[in-house]
C-alpha cells in the first residue's frame, strides 16, 4: 500500500562471501568527495545463518532507506569478449546469447547474461563486447538472499566494475593504471583510463597464500608467489598496449591487504619498471573514522560496489 522511500544520495552495497558479509554506504553530495558512512564486515562460520544476519545488519542502520547494490563472487560467473553479432540493437541481447552457448559449459537456458563495450578496439569495423554469463539460478539466490534481508536490491554488479569505480578516484587513472587486487583465495587484476575499463584478470592467488610463509620468514616462497603474480600483470600489460590505442601504463596500485605481504610492492615495480604503491583508501574516501587495512580489504569490493554513479554506470 505504501511505497518506500529512498535517500538518492546514498548506496548501500552488501556482498557475501563463503566467510561472511561485507557492507558498506556511501553518500554522495554535489561537488564533494564520497562519504563513506559504514563499513562493517561480519564474519561467519555457519554460512546458513547469512540470511539471518543481513536481516539484522539491516535493521540496525536502517539499510533498507538506500538503493542496494551486490556483487557476483569472482567464481560465479565468466566474462567472455566476443564480436558484436550484426542485428538490430533490439535483438542484441537474443544474438550474444545464441553467440556464447558453446563457450559455456552449461546450458544457455540456464544462463543469466549482460554485455558492455570494449572499448577504444584497434581493428577497423569489428565491434567487440564483454559478455559477463553466469548461472541464473546463483544470480537469483543472492538476489533471494537480499531482498528477504528486506534490502531495495536494484544493481548486480560485478568485481570488475567495483574495482572501476575505485580506481576513477585515484590520479594515476588519468595516464591509465593497473589495480590489484588480492581477495582471500584469489585476485583480479584491472586496467582503467579516464574511468574505463579496458580489460580485466583473474589470478588464482589470494593473500591467504602468503599467510605460511610470512609467519615462517621463507623469503624465496613469498617471491616465488609474487613472481606469478608479476606474470599476470605483464601478461595484462602486453594485451592492453598490443590491442588498445592508449599510451602504455605508468602505475600500479594494489588495493589494500588482508595480511601485510611485505615488500610486495618495491618487488612489483622492480621486476616491471613501473611505479608501483600500495592503496589507503582512507586518503580517498571520507569517512568518520580510520579504517584498518584489514577491514578495508574485506570491505573493497563493498566500498567500490557503494560508489556506483548511476549517472555514469
């Protein structure tokens, strides 16, 4: 009978993962840096009780005044680049579907699918997309899981595009720069100018992989890990300056850690040549309080999820 509602000033991202929930809100006013006004995460150790517990965090501050926004899990879905099919734009989303169903390993049937540019190709007349596919059935259980929590769930987004939306505040993304990030079991790697995104990657390292051989001071181990990672991010490099008419990278920002890996960044940015640091996203968001690196590496896909511009999404 009474519609809610919203503050359109403000997001509230909530985003679960097999260890808990990360929450934040994010207010924006005109002309003024973002406010972050909550950042929490909560751990868990019986997952079945998720529902239970975001259900709480939303009553406690009141969540459910903002427009909601989640993030898929890096495993929950793939993103495929594909050539643009040539139809009408109407028909666009049927034609990626019927392009990508044998690049899948389940049915298209069951598949939920978005798409966005490539932007910026070389090759002359070709069109390319980023098809992000994933099953509907998990996209529609963490759409379940929210709504019931009694969130305003508008956006499902991806890691890719929080990261996006973090990196367009920092300066190195003028001149173009690479983001690390580091999850608890794995990472993604993004390169961004000017607020786009021109490619992204996956690693399978996370900075639980450290945890051992930080405690037991095994130097070689901890450079053998930093060197794969170092191997993704060249490889990532070389595919942006072969295949986008941009000028080639000069930086590197790793968001923050979950464990301190130290040294990691002066060995980044010797064996690349490229200036390399590590990120505080206290020096670029507003908050009332300090955040703890620990806290804003469980919160990083939340806090980027939160700053969505629905002027610019």
């Amino acid at each position: 009978m009474f519609s809610r509602k919203l503050q359109k000033n403000a997001m509230v991202a909530v985003c679960p993962d097999e260890a808990g929930v990360a929450v934040a809100r994010v207010r924006r006013n005109r002309d003024s840096t973002p406010n972050l006004e909550l950042c929490q995460v909560q751990e868990m150790q019986n997952l079945s009780l998720q529902g239970a517990e975001i259900a709480q965090l939303t009553r406690r501050y009141h969540l459910e005044r903002q427009v909601c926004i989640t993030t898929l899990d890096l495993g929950a879905y793939s993103m495929l680049v594909v050539e643009a099919p040539e139809v009408p734009e109407e028909e666009l989303a049927a034609a990626i579907r019927w392009r990508i169903k044998d690049l899948i390993d389940f049915n298209i049937e069951e598949a939920a699918v978005d798409f966005f540019e490539v932007p910026n190709q070389k090759a002359v007349g070709r069109r390319m997309l980023n098809a992000v596919v994933g099953r509907s059935e998990a996209v529609q259980s963490r759409i379940n899981l929210l709504k019931q929590a009694g969130l305003a769930l508008q956006v499902v987004d991806i890691p890719e595009m929080a990261m996006r939306n973090i990196a367009v505040l920092l300066p190195e993304d003028v001149a173009g720069m690479g983001l690390l990030y580091l999850g608890r079991r794995e990472g993604l790697i993004t390169i961004t100018r000017q607020e786009t995104l021109y490619l992204s990657r996956r690693i399978d390292i996370g900075y639980e992989s450290f945890e051992a051989e930080v405690a037991a001071g095994e130097t070689a181990m901890i450079e053998r890990r930093m060197d794969s990672i170092v191997v993704e991010i060249q490889r990532s490099m070389d595919f942006y300056d072969s295949n986008f008419s941009q000028p080639p990278l000069a930086n590197i920002v790793i968001a923050p850690l979950g464990t301190p890996i130290p040294g990691i960044e002066s060995y980044i940015q010797n064996q690349l040549g490229i200036h390399c640091r590590l990120m505080d996203l206290n020096s670029i968001i507003d908050s009332d309080s300090t955040i703890d690196p620990h806290i804003q590496s469980r919160c990083f896909m939340a806090i980027g999820a939160a700053l969505r511009d629905e002027a610019t999404a």
